[in-house]
C-alpha cells in the first residue's frame, strides 16, 4: 500500500498534472459564478481538452473544476440573489440577506471554509467506506428512488418562508414545467401546442436563471435604488469561521453525513444534498426563527453539505460505473476513454491511480481556500458598481449562459418567460426555490413511480413493504403531515394550556 501511495504522489506531483489542477481550479471558479453555466457544464465542456492530457491530469481537471464551481456558485448568490449554480440556489436568500445586513464576508467566508471542509469529509468517505456505501445505493430499486425524490420535494415546504400551502402550490406549479415534453415513460409529447422546441422539455438550467435573475433585474427596474453598500474594503473574509466551526460543529458534521450520503446515491448529487441539508438545518435549529433574516447555520450545513456529496458521487462511479451525479457521468466517460474503466479491479490493478484521485481531491479542496478568497475578493467590487451598470451586464450573462447550454434561442426565450413568472410568484408570495424544485426533481418522481408500478402490476403495496422504502415512505409522509399537524397542535392542543 505505502508503495502505490508514493506512486500516487509522484503521478499527482507531475508538472502536467499540477498545472492542469491550477488552470482548472481558475476556470471551475470563473464558470461557477457565472449564472446559468452550472459546475455540469463546466467540466463538460472541459471533455475536449481531456484528449490531449495524462490519465491522471484528466481526471485532475473534471475533479479540480467541478469542486471549484460547487462553492463559486455561493458567490453570484451571497451579492447579487443570483445563485452561480442550483446547488446554490437552497440557501441563496439566506446569504443575500446577510449582505443586505453587512455580513457579506462571513456568508462567503462560511462558503468557502465549510465547502472545503466538507469536501475533505467526502473524500475521506470515498477512501474508507467506498464499497459498502456503493453496495447500499445499488440495492436502491425504484421503489426507493421514488420516496427519495418525493421527499427531496417535501423540503419545498420546509425551506419556503411563506405559508406551506403556497410552498405546495409552487411546488406542483415545477412538476407541471416538468412534465412538457416527450421525455416521460410513455414518449408521448405532453403540453407542447405543437412547437417542436418544447419536444425536448424544459430545461432546469434556463428556468432557473429566469426565475432568480431576470426577475431580479425586473425588481430592480421597479423599485427605488436600495440604501448604497457601505464604501469600504472588504474584511478578513476567513475571520470567526474557526468560531462557526466549534458553535456549529453539529450541524457541519450532520450536513457532511447527508452529502455523503445523498451523494453515494445515482441520481441525487449536490442539488437534493443542499436542499435536504438546509431544510434539516433549519428543522432541527434552535433558532428557527432566525432562517431568512440572514442567519449563517444553514450555510454552514448546506455548504457543507453539497461539497462533501460531490467526492462521495465518484463511489458507485470508481466501483461500479454507476454515476451519483450529471458530474460523475462525465468523468466516467473521461476514465473509460483514459483506460482506467470502472470496476472492482481498478483498486486492485491500478491501485495507485486511485490513490492518485484521492490526493487530487484533498489538493483541490485545500487550494479552493485560498483561491476563493482571491475570487471572493475581485467578485466583491460588483457591490460598489452602481446598479445601472451591472443589471444589463447579469442579463447579458443570462442569455449567453442560456444559449450555451443547448445552443438554442429558445432557451433563452425560456428565460425571459420565466423571469416573468418568477416576478409575479414573489409579488404574491410564492417561493420560487420551490417552483425550481419541482422542476429538477419532477421527472425523477414521474419515471420512478411509473417504473415502480409496471414492476408491481399495478399495486402500491411494495412501496411500503420494502425496509428502506418504508422509512423513507414514513420520512416523506411525515414532512408532508408536519404543516397539518402542527396547525392542529397550536390550534387545539395548546389552547386549554393557555387557559
């Protein structure tokens, strides 16, 4: 074992490969801020240039550039209410409201620190518990995936600040989004009105921008400026973190465990472990009331959270060639066209390739510190800019970042419609976080119930037969009754107490 460690060392500690980890940690935090151009399609289109790379700087460069644009994702979100990426996008209204209230370098700050720090808890993941967690998710049937997508849904109504009544309405509002297309288990066009643009469904990415910035830049438009930012440098981007870590050392390690989790399983990725994570984090607060003014804890576990199931996505991934994530699924493109094919055998014939990813994992997540900081610091002028000259600039990226992800001007006639939907939704209450939801996760739900009942003729009963399926059918079933219940009990059962 020493040896095909050392081995690792000196592949990782090439020129070639310490290089490419440098220029694509750079581009991963580039891409990332950048609205609309997620951290998928940063290392997608990173594929080109893996042709002329090493095995190991290949993958150096999908790992180093996904981690990168995980965290710059928090960036757009924390200054503008613009999340970079829609692993972002659960706790963006958490950390603008902190800037709006002066904490700007302690929302980054969090970002950066507790990303990192989970990031190292999911790689430590992938080295130790690689094949039992890989065991786990592969035993997952679509039963079990059902539940897992219906209850990544039932976070809509613990995140949304509004009522749960109009967090659901918004929630099913996305799942209908989801259904256009021809994209479902029967390929039968749904909701298109005979525009051959609609055939291939809508895309989560445009939406997304469209609800979050375009209708931003419409708020803006009708409303007077805001008070200006305070004129001064920013401070220690890095101070208190270590006090946020001691405070808030449960809720990290508990985010690190569900993005570990949630990550192992195909399918899930950063976008459902940051949801989860902070729904959890503000379940299980003991402050509660304190979400949504601009309270750090749920950055902390989200931030955790979404890092930390981006490394343990790549288990199923090295094991079995299963991908946790649309990430992992490149990079097993980019491991079967460098010969290292996925399979039990890779740990044993090529061990200290392996061991070579596990450093370039730690690597990426210590440097994400410094060069986030850098980052952090040149996207903070944006808060000086006056909001004339920045809002035609976000709309600009919008559409470019739109166009790119399917070369299309419908995807960025897509935008500009939602942007108007996500307009009216928050004039009247709605929460678009929920909307957003329900269209990444709707065609999971739709395909694995169909799915489920072809398998089971028609009955329901192994939905709640099987052992995981039943907790997790309790799980889901409990967040949906939580709203009723606790009406119930603050309605009649606390009344005779105050009497």
């Amino acid at each position: 074992m020493w040896a095909n460690y050392m081995e690792a060392f000196r592949l990782v500690f090439a020129p070639d490969v310490v290089i490419a980890i440098i220029l694509s940690s750079i581009y991963g935090l580039v891409v990332g801020s950048l609205p609309g151009l997620s951290a998928t399609m940063a290392t997608a289109l990173l594929v080109p240039v893996t042709f002329y790379l090493s095995p190991i700087a290949a993958n150096a460069t999908i790992i180093a550039a996904s981690a990168m644009a995980i965290f710059s994702g928090d960036i757009p979100g924390a200054l503008l209410r613009i999340p970079g990426t829609p692993a972002s996008a659960a706790y963006t209204d958490e950390a603008y409201a902190m800037t709006r209230k002066g904490q700007a370098e302690m929302a980054l700050g969090a970002g950066v620190w507790f990303s990192a720090l989970g990031g190292i808890a999911g790689t430590i993941s992938l080295m130790a518990l690689a094949p039992p967690l890989a065991e786990i998710a592969l035993s997952f049937s679509t039963f079990e995936y059902f539940w897992l997508a219906f209850l990544g849904l039932m976070c809509a109504t613990l995140v949304a600040r509004s009522s749960p009544v109009k967090a659901i309405a918004a929630m099913l509002l996305g799942l209908l989004v989801s259904c256009v297309g021809m994209e479902n288990p029967g390929g039968v066009p749904r909701f298109t009105f005979g525009i051959a643009d609609l055939l291939g469904g809508i895309e989560p990415i445009p939406a997304l921008v469209g609800v979050f910035a375009v209708s931003e830049v419409m708020r803006a438009m009708l409303t007077p400026d805001p008070p200006p930012m305070p004129k001064r440098k920013f401070g220690s981007i890095m101070a208190g973190q270590l006090h946020l870590t001691k405070k808030y050392w449960w809720p990290m390690t508990r985010g690190n465990i569900v993005g570990i989790i949630i990550g192992v399983l195909p399918g899930a990725g950063a976008d459902m472990a940051a949801w989860v994570s902070y729904a959890m984090s503000k379940k299980f607060s003991k402050e509660p009331e304190k979400f949504g003014t601009g309270h750090v804890e749920g950055l902390v576990e989200a931030g955790a959270s979404n890092n930390a199931s981006l490394a343990s996505g790549w288990v199923p991934a090295l094991l079995f060639g299963v991908p946790g994530d649309t990430i992992t699924a490149i990079a097993i493109g980019v491991l079967y066209m460098k010969g290292l094919n996925p399979g039990p055998t890779l740990f044993t014939e090529k061990a200290s390739s392996m061991y070579a990813l596990y450093i370039i994992f730690i690597i990426a997540n210590i440097i994400m510190i410094p060069l986030g900081i850098i980052m952090i610091r040149l996207a903070s002028r944006i808060l000086r800019a006056p909001r004339s000259g920045i809002m035609p600039i976000i709309v600009l990226c919008c559409a470019v970042g739109s166009f790119a992800t399917g070369n299309s001007l419908f995807a960025v006639l897509t935008v500009a419609a939602f942007g108007v939907i996500g307009y009216v939704m928050e004039a009247n209450g709605y929460p678009v976080a929920a909307m957003v939801l329900g269209i990444v996760m709707g065609t999971m739900v739709e395909q694995s119930f169909v799915t489920s009942l072809i398998k089971s003729d028609g009955s329901i009963v192994p939905f709640f037969e099987r052992p995981v399926s039943a907790v997790l059918a309790a799980l889901t079933i409990g967040a949906l009754a939580w709203p009723v219940l606790y009406w119930i009990w603050r309605k009649f059962l606390l009344r005779p107490a105050h009497a």
